[in-house]
C-alpha cells in the first residue's frame, strides 16, 4: 500500500463525488427497469435533492429524475429558485428538464454523457438560463454504459 | 328571447367548450394569486386531466397547468401516452411544457393566446412530437386579458 504523507492524498474532484451520488440513483432506476438516469442537487456541499427517473412506474413522462429533484430541492429549501445549487445528472437534460432548469435559474448544471438524440443541445444549446453554467462529461464513460447497457439488455429480452 | 327551431340553435364550437374549462382552472389561479394559466386534457369528449399554475403556492417551478394536466389525465388512463388526447391551455406552453407533450405524444394542443416572451415557438417551434396537431387563438382575446389584468394588478400592488 502506497503511504501518503500529508496533503499528497490524491483528491477526487468534488464534481466527481457527486455524480457518483446521481450515479446511484441511476442504478436504483436500472433496478426498476426503468431508462437508467440519475439526478443530485447538491448546495453548500450538500445534497438537497435527489432523484432517479420513475416513468414506467409512474405511468408518467414528467417523471425524469431531474424534475424529482427540481422538485425535492425546491421542497427542502421552501423556495422556487435553486440559486447557488448545481444540478448533477448522469445523462444530458431533455428539452422538458432543461425548459425546467430554466425556471430554476440554478446556478450550474453537470452532466455525465451527452444524449446525442433527445439531449436539449440536439434541439436548442439556449434552453438554459444565461446564467446557469454547464460542465459536461464528468464520469462520462460511467454513465453512457450504463444506458448501453440497459438497451441491449432490453433489445436481448426482446427477441 | 329569440327562439330557434329545432337544428337552427347556434352551436358553440367544441373546442370553445373546453377553453372554457382550461378558463376556469385559470381563474382559480387568479383568484390564489398564481400566474392565471389553466389547463384540462380531454378524449372521448371527456375531460379526463385539469390542471393550474401552482408555482408559487407549491414552491416549485415545474407546477405549471398542462405538468399537472399531463400527470392527471395519464394517472386516470393508466399510461403514460396521451394518443387520442387534446390538451387544452389557455397560454402557449413554454419549453419545459411542450417538451413534456413531447413525451406524451399527445395528439393535439389547442392553446389561447400566444406567449411572445416564454412561450416554446420563440425558440423552436419543432420542440412538440411531429404528430401532434396544435391549434392556437382559441378565446385568445379573455386568456390574453386575464394575463394582462393579473401583471397589471402586480404593479399596482408595487407602488
């Protein structure tokens, strides 16, 4: 085992430990068999909203994982706007979720992988809040095959 | 009082006789101090989802009227599509909205007035599924009255 003296720890980046965070929502949802993405909204280094999506279940579209933790977040804080909050989702935000993001004007949003077919960017880059920040491919590879992953499965189950 | 003979009585268009219920529900708004937006989902002649802006009251910025409406009426049929379904808002959808009818493939939005500033055709009018037929000026001048008399009693309440 290598010893570290101190202040040489290798550091996890903070954006890392979170999305790890919305990396296990999203394995709650692969366990449900429901499309596997996952949200965190994390403020002062803390998590106050967490979700994972819950469509089949719910029988409802509006049920992404980014909406639940809009919605968990603005709950816990009792107000409608998430500033100084960033949003930590495994998959790119849909055009309903960035639209949503937009009415938060959360301060900044982190995203794994990029969803080159319904992801907001395909449609619009502007859905956002001018003010809101975007960071991107934060465990990246992670979160893309764990999507894969439930796909094929989906496809082999089919046939 | 005019009295018709049978087949001569004047019709109300149907889509007339919804707006008024979508009306309705954007009243109630009004009348809790919330944004007056209201909505109701109809098939079969039924309306089987209502909805109104609940932004303020709940804290929550994805508590517009056609979110609420899209969970409803998807409850009450037990899935997550809304084919065969007409969504009838008094405002134009904004982004998040029409990106939720997305999802919903729903089949036809019949809005009343347009929303020159948030609603989804100022950024991109393509955001709702390709199927869905959309409507719009449907009583536009009372749901464009009663936005401007609800931002109108705002600024008066400001001075």
């Amino acid at each position: 085992m290598k010893v570290y003296s101190f202040g040489e720890e290798p550091s996890v980046p903070l954006d890392t430990v979170f999305m790890k965070e919305a990396y296990k929502e999203a394995l709650l949802a692969y366990e449900a068999d429901e499309v596997p993405i996952g949200a965190v909204i994390v403020a002062n280094g803390k998590i106050i909203g967490r979700g994972h999506n819950l469509t089949e279940r719910l029988n409802d579209v509006t049920a992404h994982a980014e909406m639940q933790a809009f919605t968990a977040a603005s709950n816990y804080i009792g107000a409608k706007y998430l500033h100084n909050c960033t949003l930590y989702v495994t998959i790119e935000p849909c055009v309903m979720c960035a639209g949503a993001a937009y009415w938060t004007q959360i301060s900044k949003i982190v995203f794994g992988a990029f969803d080159e077919k319904r992801g907001y960017h395909s449609l619009n880059g502007n859905i956002v809040h001018p003010k809101t920040e975007i960071v991107s491919g934060v465990m990246e590879k992670e979160c893309a095959e764990l999507m894969r992953n439930f796909f094929l499965n989906k496809r082999i189950s089919k046939t």
